[in-house]
C-alpha cells in the first residue's frame, strides 16, 4: 500500500477544514507512516518534530517500568523541547506559503 493508499485512512485537519489553515500538528500522521516505511529524511521534512516526538514518547513509556532521580525534568526538558521545535517549524512552514 503506498502513502496515498494509507492518506484516505487518516484524520483530517478540521482547522484546515475550516479555516484553509495546517494546525501545529498537521503532517504528524504522514511523518509516522513515512517513519515505519524508512523514509527518514522525508519523515523530517514532513513534520521536523517527529524525531523528538518519538524519544519523549519512548522515554515516557520506559519511566512508567524504570523510576530513577531528575525524570521528571527530563520529561519536562523534552516537553519543552518538542514544543519549540513545532512552533518554530510551523511558522517557518506559514512564512513559506505567504
């Protein structure tokens, strides 16, 4: 099944829907399948985000087995982190269409 093949079982963005504008999160759903098919560089044009996405959601998932000092502020470090880098990637996508 190529990419198209999978697009018509994704979510749409109801934003741009509605309003014609991408979310923060638009492109999440292409990045991840583009992940599992190994088209890395891609995936990171996609959604620059989804590499950081992927080690917070690992590291979220090994702390509720693993508890050790300071996760708490790493969660937190790389929560923030994922935040700026898709702020940042989405204005600069917004700053090329206009």
């Amino acid at each position: 099944m190529t990419l198209q093949g999978i697009e018509e079982y994704m979510l749409q963005c109801t934003n741009k829907k509605i309003f014609g504008i991408e979310c923060l999160g638009c492109g999440i759903q292409r990045a991840t399948v583009l992940v599992f098919r190994g088209e890395f560089l891609a995936a990171f044009k996609m959604y620059p985000a989804i590499y950081t996405l992927i080690i917070l959601l690992a590291f979220v998932a090994f702390n509720l087995f693993v508890k050790f000092k300071y996760d708490f502020q790493i969660k937190i470090g790389l929560l923030f982190l994922n935040v700026i880098i898709i702020v940042v990637s989405y204005f600069y996508k917004m700053s090329q269409f206009m």
